[in-house]
C-alpha cells in the first residue's frame, strides 16, 4: 500500500519539523529546547538515515542542559520562576482580552508549556539527585 507509506512518512516529517522549529524557538525562550530538537530528531531519522549522525550529539546535550538547569539551587530557582512566569502568563492571556493574541489557545499552550517544563525539572532533578547518591 503505497499511499499509505506516503502518509506515514509526511505525518513523520511534518510532526518531526514541528518538533524540531518549536524546539530551535524554545532555544531562546524558556522551555526545553534542546530535548524538542532531540524529540524532532529522533522522529525525523526514522524516515531520513542521514539524520542518524546527528541524534546521539544532541542527545548529549539535551540531556546535559537538562541537568545543568537543577544543578545549583539558583538555576533550579530560576527554572521554577519561569514555570511560575509560563502559568502567569497563559492565565493572563486567558482573562485579559486587551491582550495580542489573547484566547484559549495562547492561554492553553502557554500553560501546557509551564506543566511540560514542570516535569522536566523533576524528571531532571531525581536524574541529578540519583547521580550523586551513592549506591
């Protein structure tokens, strides 16, 4: 079933290339970039073997960055203010019509955004936490 295959390889490389844009975006904005990117990357060499050279480089720095944003109690500070500043802000997108873009959709993602971030930071401070634990 050749249309099928076709289908299956767009949805890949549509949902891959979205992964991989918000990911560079969030590069500069708060959010977990680099693990979008990895994300994006993993999808896309399923399709694309070229893209395979690529994945364990960013896998490694993903991974690294997550856990440089719990490493001291500043940066885990810092990275719950802008949970808090996510959530912040989709509620005000949500109340305040004035707003640019305001409505459900900047409020949903937004806070979608926060509880992502959220649980990377616990999921990367247990993995720090556990790293420095004696076994």
């Amino acid at each position: 079933m050749v249309t099928g295959r076709h289908f299956r390889r767009a949805g890949i490389l549509v949902a891959g290339g979205v992964l991989v844009l918000v990911g560079l975006a969030l590069l500069v904005l708060p959010g977990p970039g680099l693990l979008l990117v990895f994300a994006g990357l993993v999808l896309l060499a399923r399709e694309f073997p070229a893209l395979d050279r690529y994945v364990v480089p960013v896998r490694e720095r993903a991974l690294q960055a997550a856990e440089e944003s719990v490493s001291s109690p500043l940066r885990l500070a810092g990275s719950v203010l802008a949970v808090l500043a996510l959530a912040g802000a989709g509620v005000a997108w949500g109340l305040v019509r004035e707003l640019p873009f305001s409505g459900w959709s900047a409020r949903s993602s937004l806070i979608l955004a926060a509880f992502l971030l959220a649980g990377l930071l616990v999921w990367s401070r247990r993995r720090v936490v556990a790293a420095r634990t004696p076994r």
